[in-house]
C-alpha cells in the first residue's frame, strides 16, 4: 500500500493541509494518509492550542474522508521526575511509524513548501530523506533550483547543475542520489495557520481558511484567545 505520512503543528489544521492531504491521495494512489499533529516541534515555535485540540481539530476536519486517520503517535508523555519531556523529531516518528507496517508498504512524506525550504536544518536530515519519499506542495515563484539549492548539503547537487533551472518552476519529480522528491504544484492556497489565528483575533471570518467542524470547535473552546461574547 501506498501510504501518506502528514505531520504538522495543526495548530489549526486549515484548508490548505487538506488540499495537500488530498492532491496527494489522487496523485499518487495513496491507500490512506495519516494525519500525525507534532507534540514539541524541536524547530518550530511551540503551539499555542495544547496537543488534544489541535487531535480534536484534526479528526474534525478529516472526518468526512474514509482514507484520512489522524495519529496519536507524537501525543505527550508526562515528564518522569524532573526530566523535561523531549522533543519530538521527525526521524523517530516516521521509523515508529513504520515499525507497524508491512516492508512493501511505501511512504510518501507531505509537506509544505515552507517547511521544506527548512530542511537542511532538520535533525539528521539525510536519514529521514533516506526513509522514504517526499511530496511538496510548491507555489509560484519556487523553482527547481530553490528546491535543490533548500537540500542538506551532502545531498544538494553542484551549483553548475542547479543553475540552468533557476526559472523552472518546482514540478514534477526530483531524483537525486539519497532522496526522491515529488512537488505539487496545483495546491497552492493562500492560508496558513497564522492568517487563521490572525482571523480570529481580527473577528474575521474562518469560512475559507479552515472546515466548518473546525471553525465551530474554535468558537466553542475559546481557542486562540476568542473570549466568550465571541462565540
């Protein structure tokens, strides 16, 4: 099988997460895609909704798609003593991930583009490259040569070889020794979970950022500071 692996803060999970999620589904055959919300993102900053409304928001927004399955796989543990709880790594998620599945299954890993600009800074990023392949919604304005240029840099090709491709838009497929990266170019949506919480906060309306079921959690739990005569 064929099998999506999508983690993210989800902090809130929006529309844009969901047309990735399902671009992907279609394009690659995926038999399903799991949906795995971070518990502590060792790169990013911390979240502001805590783990079990960022699940909750997730299993809302997902629930109408049989092939989506939200995770607990990152859920936190409590802290054993004094010992602050650890961060969790994409690497260790992803090989725990497929400790439960079978050796012909095949992992696509979703991500967005801006976090995939990140990814010479991720922990051993040439492991978890190794592991399985990529699928990065792209945008206008990031070509071939970004993409290639945003690698590690034992897995980033010459500057010679990148350059010609300086003004081909990221699409299709990027073959490399120790990695395989499929860019999706079709999904760009103008969304984010930052213009979300900045919706909220401005009293604008969620209607084309999020799906409903997760525009109404927010109004009932008060998160992202909506005060009750909000609601």
């Amino acid at each position: 099988m064929n099998i999506g692996f999508f983690g993210g803060t989800f902090d809130p999970i929006h529309l844009g997460h969901l047309a990735l999620a399902q671009a992907a589904l279609q394009r690659y055959k995926l038999g399903k895609v799991v949906f795995v919300p971070a518990g502590i993102p060792p790169h990013k900053r911390q979240p502001e909704a805590a783990f079990v409304h960022r699940y909750a928001m997730t299993a809302l927004a997902i629930a109408q798609e049989k092939a989506f399955v939200p995770s607990l796989l990152e859920m936190p543990q409590p802290p054993i003593g004094k010992t602050a709880a650890a961060p969790n790594y994409s690497l260790e998620t992803l090989r725990l991930f497929k400790k439960g599945l079978r050796k012909s299954d095949k992992i696509f890993f979703l991500i967005g583009i801006d976090a995939f600009k990140d990814s010479a800074k991720w922990y051993q990023a040439e492991s978890l490259f190794a592991e399985c392949e990529f699928v990065v919604a792209s945008r206008p304005g990031f070509s071939l040569a970004d993409a290639a240029n945003s690698l590690p840099e034992k897995l980033r090709p010459a500057a010679a070889v990148t350059k010609p491709f300086a003004k081909h838009v990221a699409d299709g497929d990027l073959i490399l020794p120790g990695l395989t990266v499929h860019f999706l170019p079709d999904v760009n949506q103008k969304v984010s979970a930052t213009a979300v919480r900045q919706a909220i906060q401005g009293k604008r309306s969620l209607a084309r950022l999020v799906d409903p079921a997760v525009e109404l959690y927010i109004k009932k739990t008060g998160l992202y500071g909506l005060s009750q005569a909000e609601k």
